[in-house]
C-alpha cells in the first residue's frame, strides 16, 4: 500500500520517513567533522559542497513530505493517552518546524555572498537573499537548531522505543511496516 491508512503508513510516509531520519543523521555527522577540518585537510572545500547539497536534496525531500503527510490519511492513535497524542503532535510539530529552520539556513549560510548552490546532477540553487552578515547570524542559528534536531530525534526515537517495548502498541510498527491490507 502506498498511501497512509488509518491502520498505518503507507510505503512512501515510511520510505520518506526513514530515508531523511539516515540522511539528517548524515548531514549532522558530516556536519560535525567539517568544523574540524583546517585550511591544509584536502576535505577542506569538498565536505561543504556535499553538505550543502546533501541538505538541499533534503530540503526539496522534507517540502515533498510535509506535502504528502497532508494530503493523506493520517493513522488513527486510539491507543495513546490524551497526553501522548498531545505530546506526539508537538514533538512532529517542533520536528518538522526546526528541520526546516536548520535546512532553511543552512541555504542562507551557503548563498548569501550571491553564489549558488551546486547540486549532484550539475543543477544549481541560486542564492535568493543577499546580504552582508547574515551567514553570521545563520550559522549561530543553523549550529544550534541542528543540536536541537539530534536531540528531539532522540526523544521521538525513545519515545517510540517506550511504545513498542512498554506499551507493546503499534505505534513502531506502523512506521516499520506499515498498515496491513484489508482480508
């Protein structure tokens, strides 16, 4: 099934949903390394070019996901209490917002001098905002906010743990294996 059910995720929810959880844990990690690299690494000028192309790949990935998620079906969550649904839509909510905040300047920290951003396939990203001095204040911004995600990440993924082993409800498996067709 490719479309979310009330039962559980579809095939593009979960192939979205885990595709972009390895690529931001990538970007991260590169991301991580690449403030280590001094002028001498020969890494020194390629680890950016592929964070930023990487992140604009998951830019346009998590525009194409945020779509999807609203134009589908979303699973039912009888089986949470009043405070964990509440506490699930604040967590997808605060999820979703500072992805887009991190990814959104990591792309002003990238093109603010006016130069474009160089995709994989030789397609370019062109800057849209110049001004001097924002790469700054973006980069404080991109730094801390992608802390945020690796910990929010942590919390969703623990929480999700807690359901699967404590609880023993389907939210895990809804996202692992999706819903079940009808018999």
């Amino acid at each position: 099934m490719l479309k979310d059910t009330s039962d559980g995720f579809g095939a593009i929810s979960r192939l979205l949903h885990w595709l972009l959880a390895l690529a931001i844990f990538v970007l991260f990690a590169l991301g991580y390394w690449m403030v280590t690299l001094g002028y001498t690494s020969p890494y020194y000028t390629n680890a950016p070019a592929w964070h930023e192309a990487v992140g604009m790949v998951v830019l346009i990935a998590m525009t194409l996901r945020l779509g999807w998620r609203l134009s589908n079906t979303n699973p039912t969550s009888d089986h949470l209490t009043r405070f964990e649904h509440g506490a699930a839509r604040m967590m997808h909510g605060a999820l979703y917002a500072i992805i887009f905040a991190v990814l959104i300047s990591g792309y002003l920290i990238s093109t603010a001098d006016g130069r474009s951003i160089e995709l994989f396939w030789g397609l370019q990203v062109p800057s849209l905002y110049q001004a001097q001095g924002i790469e700054s204040i973006s980069g404080k911004i991109h730094r801390i906010l992608s802390y945020v995600t690796i910990a929010l990440a942590g919390l969703h993924t623990g929480a999700a743990l807690k359901h699967h082993f404590i609880d023993r409800d389907p939210t895990l498996t809804r996202m692992w294996r999706g819903s079940r067709p009808k018999s």
